[in-house]
C-alpha cells in the first residue's frame, strides 16, 4: 500500500503533465456520460432541454410508477437471495477446492472460468431453451437460478483466493489449543475468511442486480426486473424518469463497488 | 509433565520412509532437540506426536498410553509454529486465552492464567495489540505463551527460532531455556541450527533419511560420533580411513592410506577391516615440519588456505591427497602461512572409531 503510494507520488513529480492529463482524460470518458445523466435527472424539462432548472419531479412521478417500483421489488428480493444462495454454496465449493483432493478436481476448477468469458446472451438462451425443455419454464424462481449460477463461478474464484493464502497452521494451532473442529471453523477459519466472503457476496449481489440479458429471456410477460423494466420503458419512449431510476441504480452499485474494493483489495492482502 | 514414546514408528510418502523405523523416548522434563536435515524426518516426528500425522506403523505413548487413535484438539499437547501462527484477527490477550476459551474455563480464571502466561514471557502491558502490532520476538513469546497456559503436559517447538535475527536468537535462547526449565515440562524441539540445538537440549537425536543415526547429551554426541553422518552432521569433522593392523587391550592399530598409523579405541575390531576414523578440526595441533619426532598420529603436509577470523584462524591443509581443517586458537602463536610444509598431530582419544 505505502510502496504503491510512492511510485505514484514519485512518477508524478517526475513524470511530465501529459501522464496527469490522461489520467484526467480517462476519468472523464468514464464519468461523463453518467454525470450528464444524472444531473438530467435532476432537470426540469421533459425534452432534456437546457437550461437547467432543478427540480425532483421525476423521482416523484417514478415513486407513482408502480411497475418501476415492482420490478425494483423483484430485482432487490432477487438480489439478496442470490447473494445468500451463491455465497454459501461457493464459499463451500472453494472450501473443498482448496482442501480436499478428489477426481475431476483440476478440470472442475478449469471449468470455472469459460462462464465469465461465454456472452450472456448465449448463456441466457441456453438456459431458456433447457429451463423450456426440463419444465423448469420462465418466472423468477428460472431468473433467481440462472443469477446463482452466473454469480458461483466468481465467488468460487474470489473465495478461493483470499483460501490460497490462507496460512493452515492458524487451523493446526487452534487444534492443539483444544479446539474441536467445529470451533476451530467459527472462530479462526471464518473470521480470517470473512473479508474474501463478503467481497465475494458483493461480487454476487452486483452480478444479480445489474443482470438484464438472462433476467430478460427467463421473465414471463408480466414479470420484470428492474433493468428489463428499463429497456421495456425506453422503448416506449425516453424520459427523465428512466434518468432518475438509472441515477438510483448508480449509485447503489457504486457504493457497493466501493465497499467491495475496501474488503477485497482486488487480490492483495489488506 | 510427561513421558512420551515413539516405538518403531513408520510414516511412508509413496516411496519415501519419512520415519523408518524410528524408536525413541523422552524423558519427563527433558528439553530435546531433534537435529537433522530437511526431510531427514524430525518433522514428521514431531507431527506425529502432535497429531498432525498418523504413522503407517508403531505408536506414540502418552505416560504409558497409545494415543495414535486420539484426535489432536484432545491430547493436550502445546506446540509453537515456525511463523508462530498467531490469529491475526485477535489480540494478544484473546490469543493466548483461545486454548482457555474453547475448554470453557470461568472468564476470571482465564484473565488470571493469561496474565500468569503474559508475565512469564514477559509482555505485560501488550495484551491489547494485534500480532501485526507486535516485533518478531513478541510474537514468539506470545506463541509460547499461548502453548503454555493450557498446561499441557508436553510442549513442542518446530524451528522455534528459525524466523528471528541473530541477536534476537540468542536472546531467546535464553529465555526459552529459563521458561522451560521454571515450568518443568518436557519439550520436544526441531532445528537445523546445529548451534541452537546445542545450547538447548539436555539430549538430541541426529535424523538422517527417516533414522536417528545418534541420541545422546550434546556433549556425548559431539565427542564421541559413532557414525560418519553424526560426526560431520554436528560440527566438523576429519576423516581418515585405514585398516586396522593390530588390536591389544581394546586399542587398535589401523594403518591409514597416508602410511601413517592411528591408535584407536575400539572394540571387536578384526586384523585387516576397514576402519575410518574421525577427528575434530580443533584436536589437530600444528608442528613445523622440522619436528621429526617419530610416533603414531602424525600426518605431514602443507599449509593450503588460511582463514583468519580475530580470535581463532582455520587452516586446509594438504596431507597426501586428502585436505584436513585443522582450527587453532589465536593465542600468540604466529599465523602460519600458505605453503608452510607442517606436521599434524593428535591425542590417540582425540580420534573416535566411526561407522560409515
């Protein structure tokens, strides 16, 4: 952390201005569009047309839509069962990835990674054709199933890594200390796990709730999610209201980001 | 306080015998160094007392009681890591009254013990810090502590010093010697530091390929090798191979390839076996070569290199086609230089009789 802070420090002062521009110029290309949104969403005029005048009124009209405010429901309740779901289940799978040797075990680890690089549209028309074809059909039950099944491979891979530094001898310790199994897994192996766990269970979260392709193809009519909610909207027609819900959107998944950046540190030991 | 048995102890990896055989018992009280290479098997030992390991063969005896069925959480046993292994996640104080905490010991009890343990190490005034908070050496005393406040009746140390400078090592030499020998309980160590396991142990076993090649206190050990591993393994050593030429009232003869001839204490020695012989470098004594006083024990050669180090100076020296590290004393003997044709003498006691 500290060694990091003084490259950046040091390259600056001796690094010309151009090093700083870009770095401002790439800030901007990211942030931009977002800002622009969102302060649109604080705008009065309907047209997007300026000036600015502030006013709140389509947060209001949005508090009035009720099928906005449905599929808000249904993406948070998803989300959350979600989290619940595949962090369990893959913090187990890390578990037994990191400790136990059985057969298949390198393959299985292998095949964690192509679901991350396959496209969601692919995946999500997999899934509708076997959910069709197994009678598990379409509704939130096939929405919530395909998010922990997009959501497992990263908190396998994100547990398992906070695992892979994990020093065993904290565990043959707290053995010869007295503690049975059970005790030595709550009080030394989780807590010592724990930051991986949540970074993990945020990881899962973002995944759920940020996820429109599959939740489009697995939602019946009638049933939406907040992002398919969105794209149905804007079809109809563009409207500061969709502003103000993405601003919602934006800001919650930021301030998960952030919170996940503060726990995992993306790879490194805090 | 605790008397543990390893009795034809076994452990195999595929091919490989970690412990071969191995037998071997530590006495109650007794601070005991288990000394050898890396995958010599003291390891391995010391896992299988812990119960980290399960042997393939033999048992481990607790007092009198096989405890190789007895999962590790319930034989009682203290034990402190290379790198101490402290929970990152508690403090000092919580560290060392975990053991307490999960045997459900009262709270005031544990505050009593943990701060008894706290100032036998000497930390008091640290029990809030967090292990990141704290020296090398602190955590070590923590991780003693912690070992120790449970009672256990035998304490295990694996490369207990290994982590810490030099300086710092020494000091806790010291203490651990102090700490253990205030509480009374029998310690079972592993080092490679050969010097750490002399000054520790009160008796130490040679590992060599799943064996123990030689127990005994670390002045036997030294002084009297039986075998050539055990005689380099500890210290240095000269070797000098032969046969032996004559045998009279247990001292034998042996011819050396140089020509030379040793007088050897020996017994059940034949006329004509092979005989190898080992010499400390510092039982050598160095004669100019125009001392030609005839006798056994003497080598003539000549001075190769020379290694000064303040108080005392190392010397190769040539000798036929063998090269023999003689160590002397800067006692105000002129250093000698390369080249000098010398004679090397020694005490027929100074050679002991080595298997090879």
């Amino acid at each position: 952390m500290s060694a990091a802070k003084t490259t950046s420090v040091s390259s600056f002062k001796i690094g010309p201005l151009v090093l700083r521009l870009h770095l401002v110029l790439v800030l901007l290309f990211l942030y931009v569009p977002i800002i622009v949104m969102a302060a649109l969403s604080f705008n009065q005029s309907q047209l997007y047309e300026l000036p600015f005048t502030f006013d709140l009124v389509w947060y209001k009209s949005l508090a009035g839509d009720s099928r906005l405010i449905d599929a808000g429901i249904n993406s948070v309740v998803i989300a959350v069962i979600n989290t619940v779901v595949a962090t369990v289940l893959g913090t187990m799978a890390a578990l037994a990835f990191a400790r136990y040797q059985f057969r298949g075990k390198s393959l299985l680890q292998l095949l964690l990674f192509p679901p991350i690089t396959i496209p969601w549209l692919v995946i999500g028309t997999a899934m509708l054709v076997f959910f069709f074809w197994t009678g598990i059909g379409r509704g939130l039950h096939a929405i919530l199933l395909g998010h922990v099944a997009l959501s497992l491979p990263y908190v396998i891979i994100v547990v398992g890594a906070r695992l892979a530094n994990f020093p065993r001898q904290m565990e043959e310790a707290a053995a010869t200390l007295g503690a049975t199994p059970w005790q030595t897994f709550w009080r030394v192996t989780a807590p010592i796990l724990a930051p991986g766990v949540i970074a993990a269970a945020l990881f899962a979260f973002a995944v759920s709730f940020d996820q429109f392709v599959i939740s489009y193809f697995l939602a019946p009519p009638g049933v939406t999610t907040l992002p398919v909610a969105i794209y149905a909207a804007i079809r109809k027609g563009f409207t500061p209201e969709i502003n103000a819900i993405s601003t919602i959107i934006i800001v919650v998944s930021m301030g998960i980001m952030l919170i996940t950046a503060r726990f995992y540190r993306f790879g490194g030991e805090r | 306080m605790s008397q543990v048995e390893i009795i034809n102890a076994v452990k195999r990896y595929g091919e490989l015998a970690a412990l071969d055989h191995v037998s071997m018992t530590f006495k109650d009280g007794e601070f005991f160094g288990l000394l050898g290479p890396s995958g010599s098997g003291k390891t391995t030992m010391l896992r299988a007392i812990a119960g980290f390991v399960v042997l393939d063969e033999g048992e481990v005896r607790l007092d009198g009681k096989n405890i190789g069925a007895t999962p590790v959480h319930q034989r009682n046993i203290g034990m402190v890591f290379q790198n101490y292994a402290l929970f990152p996640h508690m403090t000092v104080a919580e560290n060392v009254a975990f053991g307490l905490d999960v045997r459900r010991v009262s709270s005031s009890e544990q505050k009593q013990r943990v701060s008894e343990a706290l100032s036998m190490v000497r930390l008091v005034g640290l029990e809030a810090r967090k292990p990141k908070q704290l020296s090398g050496g602190q955590q070590q005393r923590v991780a003693l502590a912690r070992a120790l406040v449970t009672r256990p009746r035998v304490l295990l140390l694996d490369e207990p010093l290994g982590a810490l400078d030099k300086h710092l090592r020494q000091e806790m030499q010291i203490e651990l010697k102090r700490i253990q020998r205030d509480v009374g309980i029998t310690t079972i160590f592993v080092t490679h530091d050969q010097e750490e396991a002399l000054t520790l142990s009160d008796r130490i076993a040679i590992f060599n390929a799943g064996k123990i090649v030689q127990a005994g206190s670390p002045g036997e050990v030294y002084a009297r090798p039986t075998n050539r591993f055990a005689a380099g393994f500890l210290g240095e050593a000269n070797f000098l191979s032969g046969k032996v030429g004559g045998v009279t009232n247990g001292w034998a003869q042996v011819a050396l390839d140089s020509g030379a001839i040793a007088s050897v204490e020996g017994q059940n020695l034949q006329i004509g076996q092979q005989a190898l012989l080992a010499v400390r470098p510092e039982r050598l004594a160095i004669h100019a070569s125009s001392d030609t006083t005839a006798g056994n024990n003497r080598l003539a050669g000549t001075v190769g290199e020379v290694i000064f180090s303040g108080n005392s100076t190392s010397y190769r020296i040539h000798c036929g086609n063998q090269i023999l590290s003689v160590f002397r004393q800067n006692d105000g003997q002129a250093i000698l230089a390369s080249g000098t044709p010398v004679n090397l003498t020694w005490e027929p006691d100074d050679a002991v009789l080595v298997a090879e």
